[in-house]
C-alpha cells in the first residue's frame, strides 16, 4: 500500500529535479559562454503573448466570481462524501444509493436558491 | 526506516513553506507558499496511514480553498505593494508565544494512547461501510448535508449584500 505513495514520492522528486534544470540550463550555457549576453530595451520587453498593458497589469476581478468560488467549495466538500461511498458501491448496494440521492438533493436545493436567486448570472 | 526520512524531511519542507506564509510581503507568494503547506500536511496523513484523510485535504483544501484564497487576492488592490508594517507585531509575537507554550505543554504532558492494532491498509471502503453502510452512521451524514446547504445559503445571503 505505501510503496505506492513511494512511487508518488519518485514521481515529485522527479518533476522538482526537472523543473531545476530546466531553470539551471540557461544559466549554465550563459556561465559556459555558449549563449551570448547582449541585453537591450527590446529584447527585455515582454513579448510573445497579448498586447502590451496599458496602466497596470494587476486588473480588480468583478466581485461576482467570488461566488462561483463559494459554491465550488461547498459542492467540493460533497465530493468528500461521495468519493468513499463510489469506492465502495458494488458492497454497499441500493440502499446507499438511495442515500446518496437524498444527499445529493438537500445540496441541490442550495444551488437551486443561488440560481434563483441570479447569483451565478454574468451581469 | 522510509517512513521516518520521509517525515523528516515533510517536516522541514512545512515548516519552510509556513514561515514563509508569514515573512513573504508578496499576498500572492504567501498564498502559494500556504498552498505547499496544505500539500505536505496531506504527505504527512500518508505517513501516518491515513490516506482517505489525504485525499480529501489535497481535494477539499488545495483544490478549493486555494482557489477562494487566490480569487480573494485577486480582488485585493495593490497586491504589488505588498502588505505594510503592523502595529500589533510585538503584542502579536508574544501572544504566538503564549499559545505555542500552551500547545507545547499539552504536548508533553497528555499522555497519549497509542493502539497496539496496526491501521487498516485502505482506508477508503471501510470508512465507507461506516458511513453509508448497515448500521452506520447515515442521518450524521445526511445532517452533514444540511449544514453544507446552510453554508451555502448563508455564503449566498451573506455575499449578496451590497
């Protein structure tokens, strides 16, 4: 059962050791003189994606998203619920679904009552 | 013996990621580096066999309550500046420190069980049977439901108000 998390464990030290390098590379062939090191404004600039910011980049987001966040959460904690009982479905049988249902429904009244009340509109 | 390194070095890694919640200026670093702490805790449920516990604090806390940190600092202004200089650091310090001495000494001095059965190897399905399952505990999980459904049409009222 742990050596499982042990493979996990591999896999983190794994993508740490990758993302390291990955960031050493350049540094490395600037040390080595291989890459050239000719900064100027232009070259400095941001570029690539999008077009450049006019005032500051650091946007206030509507206030409005906060809700979906809201009841992210709430339905998140109900996937703790559901998540074991789905593991165990075939032993636990029809009264656990039914069970389930109910649960699933007290939760739904929630979303119905945010909906109505035009919560998760984009206005 | 890899239980005990893997420990080790979860501890340290936390410890890093939780000063630098506190001493990062930058809202939105110490936000991440919150989030490393959430993820070693959940390494830290791993070594103590506790892996249902673990998945659900990478679903329910790095999954979500990042998310809601990470909007919340999206809404702040001036995030670049960072946060400004309190007046409560000292009397804050010395309150941290009287707490600390408080979890320190029950600590020490609660004398703890430990059980001589060794834990359940997964233990998904048998918290499962417990809560869904004959004899189990099926109205705390449904009264369970009700609260989150207050939550949520608290967190609705609540927000609405302009």
């Amino acid at each position: 059962m742990l050596t499982n998390y042990g493979y996990i464990g591999l896999f983190l030290i794994a993508v740490v050791l990758f993302t390291l390098f990955m960031v050493i590379i350049p540094i490395a062939l600037r040390f080595l003189k291989i890459v050239p090191h000719n900064p100027n404004p232009i070259k400095n600039s941001t570029f690539e994606c999008g077009m450049e910011t006019i005032g500051r980049t650091w946007v206030q987001f509507n206030f409005h998203y906060y809700f979906y966040a809201l009841i992210f959460l709430a339905l998140d904690v109900l996937v703790v619920f559901l998540y074991p009982w789905a593991v165990n479905l075939r032993a636990l049988g029809f009264a656990s679904f039914v069970a389930v249902i109910i649960l699933v429904a007290i939760i739904l009244v929630g979303y119905v009552y945010a909906w109505k009340k035009k919560v998760l509109e984009w206005k | 013996m890899g239980m005990v390194v893997s420990f080790w070095i979860l501890a340290a890694v936390g410890i890093i990621a939780a000063l630098g919640v506190v001493l990062l200026r930058n809202v939105f670093r110490a936000a991440l580096s919150l989030i490393l702490c959430f993820l070693i805790v959940a390494g830290l449920y791993v070594t103590l066999s506790a892996d249902f516990l673990a998945a659900v604090q990478i679903l329910v806390y790095v999954g979500a309550i990042s998310v809601l940190i990470i909007l919340a600092i999206m809404m702040t202004r001036e995030v670049a500046q960072g946060s400004p200089n309190s007046r409560f650091q000292i009397p804050a310090f010395i309150v941290a420190i009287l707490f600390l001495e408080v979890l320190v000494l029950t600590l020490i001095n609660t004398p703890w069980p430990v059980s001589s059965m060794p834990p359940t190897a997964p233990t998904t399905a048998a918290l499962a049977n417990s809560l869904f399952g004959e004899g189990g505990y099926l109205l705390s999980v449904e009264i369970a439901a009700v609260l989150l459904l207050s939550a949520i049409l608290g967190a609705v009222v609540l927000a609405r108000e302009k």
